[in-house]
C-alpha cells in the first residue's frame, strides 16, 4: 500500500461532520436562544429547521399492564444555505457544522467555521469545550461483479469462512481504537448498501474524538484539535482503503 493518494484522486465524501460539545450557563434556555440565533445566522443561512429527540418509556409490573409514557424535548436548531448543502446546528450541547458533497477540503471551510463558532459563543456564553468531533461519511461504490472479494478493496471489515457456498447479501461492520499517539478516539463502520447499477455501494464512516477543555474563546486551541483529528481520520482512511480501491476514486 503505498502512503499518498493519487494525484487525480477524488475524494467520496458524502457529509462531513464537525461537533463541539460544550458546557452551557445552567441558565440558558435552548429554546430562548432561537429567535437571536436565526437573526445572526440568517444572513448566510436563511433556512431554518428544528430538531426534537423523542423518548419512549414502557414501565412494566406484573401485577398491571404494560404502561407507555412519551416525551419531546428539543434537540436543535438547524440554520441551512439556500441550496442546504452546509448547515450550522445550535445545539443542547454544543456547535455544529455539517457540510455535504461537494466537499472539497476541510482548508476551504474553516473561515466559514471560526465566524459561525465565535457567534455561537456570543450567544449560547458557553463555559468551557469539553469534546472536538469529525466525522466523515464516504461512499465507495464497488465494481459490478459477482462475488465481491472485499479484501481487495479494504484492508478491514467482514469476513466470511472460507466456504464458496456464502456469498455476503449485506455487512455492518463497526470497529472502535485508541491512537496511542494522541490518545484520540476513533470509530470505523463499514456498511453495504443495496446493489446499484454502477456496483455495490459501501459506506465507510470515521469518526475521529478529542476529550479536552479548552476556553471556547481560545479558538487557536480549538484549531489546533481540528487538525489533529483531521491528520488522524486521514490515516485511518488511507490504510482503509487498498491502492486498487483508490484507484476507483478517480
């Protein structure tokens, strides 16, 4: 496997996803926070959508029935661009920002990110980041054969036994590590999809995890974990991916 990808290589990325969690004013209210965030993200984001998290409880007795309770609590707000291919998330927990395909290059959005992260801080008045998170979703689309070794492909995932009767209809495949460099946290999954006409489509999903408080006005801190986790996703999905698969990406 050689180190670098090639030269015309396009990368599959399908959404790309960063998170930081952070410590909110016990005071702050999610809900208050709407009308002052659609104001100040309005400009470059004008549409907006709301996320509710939805919790079902079953209490069960022997001496009585099954008993159901529901219960909404709000999530998020989502500020979107006209043709909702890049969003910033007010979040219970945090900052968001999700960019989808096309994605170019993680460089090209930091601007946009560092602007859209210190308004979020002059709203929300976190205390403290607690999390940095990316994540990058890919889809790799295999070529159409019939019995698909995966091996040639990706350097890890599901494994059949060795029997030519078995034949693979779909795969989840998760594995979780530790870099012991950095002491980042790191989650692959491998998932199938259904059979297209161009092949067999996979998605390679990588998060990649930083446990650190950080001052959230010290954005040079905030930068620099960004880019730890973005060295790391990219050495994990380099020795993902065989030198025949990246020459699919082109």
């Amino acid at each position: 496997m050689s180190a670098e990808l090639p030269k015309d290589f396009i990368p599959p990325i399908i959404e790309a996803v960063l998170d930081i969690d952070c410590d909110l004013p016990p005071a702050v209210d999610l809900a208050a926070l709407e009308a002052p965030a659609r104001a100040a993200f309005r400009e470059r984001y004008p549409k907006h959508k709301t996320q509710f998290l939805d919790e079902h409880t079953i209490e069960a007795r022997a001496e009585n029935p099954p008993k159901l309770s529901s219960r909404r609590g709000l999530q998020a707000f989502q500020f979107l661009q006209e043709d909702e291919k890049q969003l910033i998330q007010v979040r219970g927990k945090g900052y968001s920002f999700n960019r989808l395909a096309p994605y170019s290059s993680l460089d090209d959005y930091l601007g946009e990110i560092e602007r859209s992260w210190r308004q979020f801080v002059e709203l929300a008045s976190p205390l403290q980041v607690r999390q940095v998170r990316l994540r990058y979703i890919n889809r790799i689309v295999l070529p159409p054969q019939g019995n698909v070794d995966l091996a040639e492909y990706l350097a890890i995932g599901p494994r059949l036994p060795q029997d030519r009767r078995l034949t693979f209809v779909s795969f989840l495949d998760r594995h979780a590590a530790m870099d012991t460099v950095t002491g980042h946290r790191v989650q692959i999954i491998l998932a199938s999809r259904p059979a297209v006409s161009e092949g067999l489509p996979v998605i390679l999903d990588i998060e990649v995890a930083a446990d650190k408080t950080i001052d959230p006005s010290d954005w040079e801190a905030i930068l620099g974990k960004i880019r730890s986790l973005r060295d790391l996703k990219n050495l994990v999905f380099r020795s993902t991916l065989t030198d025949r698969c990246l020459q699919l990406q082109r």
